[in-house]
C-alpha cells in the first residue's frame, strides 16, 4: 500500500470541493501553487472558462485529470429525452477526450423530474433498462475515441434522483453484461462516500479488479449527517475507515490518484486556501 | 393479492406516526375508533402509559399489535455496555409477550456513540459482529418464550448510528446463519422506506419467503427528502411503488398486517385525526 504520509504526489482534487470559491482557472492555478498534480472537473466549472482555455491551461501546468464530471443522467420520459441523454453523453465524452481525462464519471439519473420534485414515472425498473441501454450506446462511441467510462454508484439515498446504481455490485453486474471481456472500456468509479457502509463492500472491490477499478474518490461520512447532498466531511472529521479501504483498492493493483470529493455548505463557506490546504493535511494524516 | 380497496381491516398503525400528538392510550381510543385493528406501538410510548394498562385496553378493543419497536442497538464500546444490551433487549422480549406480539422488532444498531454525535470507534465490521452476537444471544430467549425476532434492514444512510445491517440480503444471511432449519424464530421487517431502492429487492423477499417475513411496513420516499430522520412521505406523496412490492411478498404467502409507519415533521405537526383519515384512505387507494 503506497505511503501518503510524506507527499501528496498521488492526490486528486475534486474541484467541485471548491467550486463556491473560485472558477475553474483560479481553481487550477491554486491547486497548482500547492502541488497538487491532478483534478477532477466538472463540465460546467470547464464550460464557464471555456474548454479550449482549461485544456491549454492544464497542459501549461503540466495537471493531470483523474477523472472527468459527468456522463450520465440516461433515463428520459420519452424518445427525445432518450436522445438528448445520448447526445450530451457524446459531448461529454468529446470534452473529457480534450481534457486528456483517464476516464467519464458517469452518474446514470435515477426517475426522471425527480430531480426537479416530481418524477414522470415511478418504475425504477424502467429507469434502469434505460440506463442500462444509454450506457451501452455510449459505450460504443466511448470505444471508438478509446474514453473509459466509469459507472458510479451513487449512495441509495440518492436512488430516486440522480442515480438509480447504488451498489457496486449493481455496476459491476452492468459491467459484466456491457463489456465481458473486461476490455477497460468500461468499469466503476468508487467513492467511498456513497460505498462505505456496504456489507459486500470488500468483496466487489476485489470483484472489480484492477481493470475495472477506474477513480477512487474520498471524503469522509458526518454523525450525524443534516443534509443529503452537501453535508459530506473532511476526510477524518466522520466515520469512514479510509485507509482500509484504501488497502483493499490497492491490494487490487489500483495505482491511480486519490480523489478528494467534498460536497459540503461548512467548506464552501471557508476560504478556498484554508480548504485546500486542509485537503493536502489530512490526505497525508488520514488517508 | 389481497384488496386493500374498500376496506382497511389489514392496516395496522405505527405507533410513532401520530407520537407527538397524542399518548400511546388515546392513539389506542382513536384507532379503535375508526376501525384500525391492529397497533406497532414504540417501548417509550408503552413506558409513558404503563406496560399494564396498555395490555388491558389493548384486550378490551380486541386489538392485535403488528409488531412490538424494538429491541437491538447490540453494538457497545465494552463488554458492560455489551451485556446491557443484552439485557435491555431481554426487557423488550418480555414487554413483547405482555402485549402479544407477533414479533420484536430489531434496529441492530450502528457505531456505538455516533448517534450521540461521537462514534466510540469506526470498526464497522466490529459493530457487525456485535450485532450477530447479540441476536443469537437474544435468540436464545426468545426461543424459550416463544417470540419472534424481526431483523429490520435500516437505509444505509442510517448504517453509522443505527443500524449496521442495511439489505434484506444482508439480514437474510444472519438468518441463514443463525436459524439454518428457518424455525420462525428469527426473520425480517420489511420496511419499503428502508428498502425500496435496492435492485435485488424482489430477489429478497423471494428468498425471505414467507416463514422470514415477519412484518411489512409501508409510507413513501419523496423527493426531495429533506432530512436523513424525519421525512417520510404519506403514501402515494412519493416514487415508492407500494402496489408492486406488496404484490412480491404477497406472492410469498405473506398475510399479515400492513403496517403504516410515518415519521415526518410534517404529519407530526397536524392535527392527530387528520393523520389517521389520511392513512385510512392512503392505504385504500395507494397500498
């Protein structure tokens, strides 16, 4: 297992961690005053500065991408939602070919409009047959521009709305039905925030592999937690075992960076500096 | 499938879903009232009244319990806190016979400490095998006074400070383990806000099967939940399908009660009467 506590060489920023403080080029250029090699942004933190500036800007930089935020959102009320679903994915999958990104977070939706506070359909079933069909056509053209795409599973608290894969046992069945001879066009995104509370959780991860494991991502889990969405913790500040699941992915031969996603209003309320330098203190304390 | 259409004589009441209105005693005048038959009243509710007296008004209405809530909270940071548990749950054995329950309900419990806000550690394996001792222990009891232990698989957004055990899956292999020759000693609460989102949901309730489902608890998942606790939604307020899953276990050979368990800020703050018509109709037109 690689040792944290003297570099954060193989740190990642999740740059929606950031995202109330700065835009994205600030957001870069902070990062990299303090050695942080790689981030993960989100398409509308690059659209804000504008494609073309953030890959130049990455490139100058000499920052690496640990994963790009996001594909997905597939299930639709009718044929022309379905279509748009697949069309933004292609756009998505063109950006983070662009941004040179490893590999497109996908985060699949879960009921359409729910989102917005009122599904168009209850059947999860339905919305996961079109997941599992948005996936497969944007697979095809993923493998034509050689884009690994990552499926997330997101916490089930979030089944309703955003994403109706919850386990990673659920993505790796997905897996094994899309891409069978395990060829790394296709494989998981593990955030422990949405994972660490799975009884199978060692188990999958193993089931996984190398291949298959594209993004790790860390942030920790508040007792008690106030809000669904933002009220993720520094890593240390909760209860998740960070380093032993960290050893399972890396028992597995994962070598990839470790990315710090933090979704919460207390660190969007801080100095960006303070956030950042806390991030790098504690994924060399903690993780 | 049973109708549930045109009359509510499978419907049983929650206890905790009218708790701020009134005492467990008039809960017991209102449901007899309107022709709810059967109560899940909480041990706190049952203490404010006396254990006594509820059984006697509980056998002057001729009204049945669904289930008594609950025993569990296993895990503890010593062996005191340990044995504590294990007696406290005896207790509710005990209080479970007083009232003729059909089975203790069991919220296993999470981290010790972390529903206080301070977890005394962060071993969740170590949580879960507390958690497995304590139940056979338990078992052991139960067995010998003939009461029923439901393990309830909590949301996994309740996995820290709840309940470790969080998929029917899960539960199941506890039972498998420790009621290989499926006695009925020991099964599961179903609880559709717990586990409606999870893609294995029919699969599970198929291999309950009837002897292990011993309890089904109904209300609705709205979007957006607003807190981790007190959000539940009436149902037909949510994306829940309720008819669907009914039908599952129903196709296992499940004849119990339906049990309406509602904990919202919201209902909490209406009039008592009010929530129980509701319910009463809910449960026609959406159960």
């Amino acid at each position: 297992m690689r040792d944290f506590s003297t570099s954060h060489e193989h740190l990642s920023l999740n740059t929606a961690t950031v995202r109330k403080q700065w835009k994205l080029d600030q957001i870069i250029d902070e990062c990299a005053k303090r050695g942080i090699r790689a981030i993960s942004p989100w398409r509308d933190q690059v659209a804000a500065v504008g494609l073309e500036k953030i890959a130049k800007q990455l490139k100058a930089h000499d920052m690496r991408l640990s994963g790009y935020c996001r594909g997905g959102f597939f299930p639709a009320p009718d044929k022309a939602g379905l279509e748009a679903a697949l069309l933004d994915n292609r756009k998505a999958i063109d950006e983070a070919k662009t941004l040179n990104a490893p590999c497109l977070v996908l985060v699949v939706g879960g009921l359409p409009g729910a989102l917005e506070g009122k599904a168009a359909y209850k059947d999860i079933e339905r919305a996961r047959s079109e997941v599992r069909d948005g996936i497969a056509a944007s697979l095809e053209y993923a493998k034509s521009v050689n884009m690994p795409l990552a499926i997330e599973p997101l916490h089930p608290m979030t089944a309703a709305d955003r994403a109706c894969i919850n386990t990673l046992e659920h993505a790796l069945d997905l897996c094994d039905e899309l891409d069978p001879g395990r060829s790394g066009a296709l494989g998981v995104a593990c955030d422990l925030y949405h994972v660490w509370w799975n009884y199978k959780l060692k188990e999958q991860i193993a089931r996984a592999g190398s291949k298959r494991l594209l993004a790790f991502h860390v942030c920790d889990w508040l007792t008690p937690t106030r809000d669904l969405l933002n009220d993720r913790g520094m890593m240390g500040d909760g209860i998740i075992e960070i380093q032993k699941v960290r050893g399972w992915v890396e028992a597995e031969g994962f070598e990839g960076f470790s990315e710090v996603e933090i979704f919460s209003e207390n660190w969007w309320s801080k100095p960006g500096g303070e956030v950042l330098d806390t991030v790098i203190a504690r994924h060399k304390s903690v993780v």
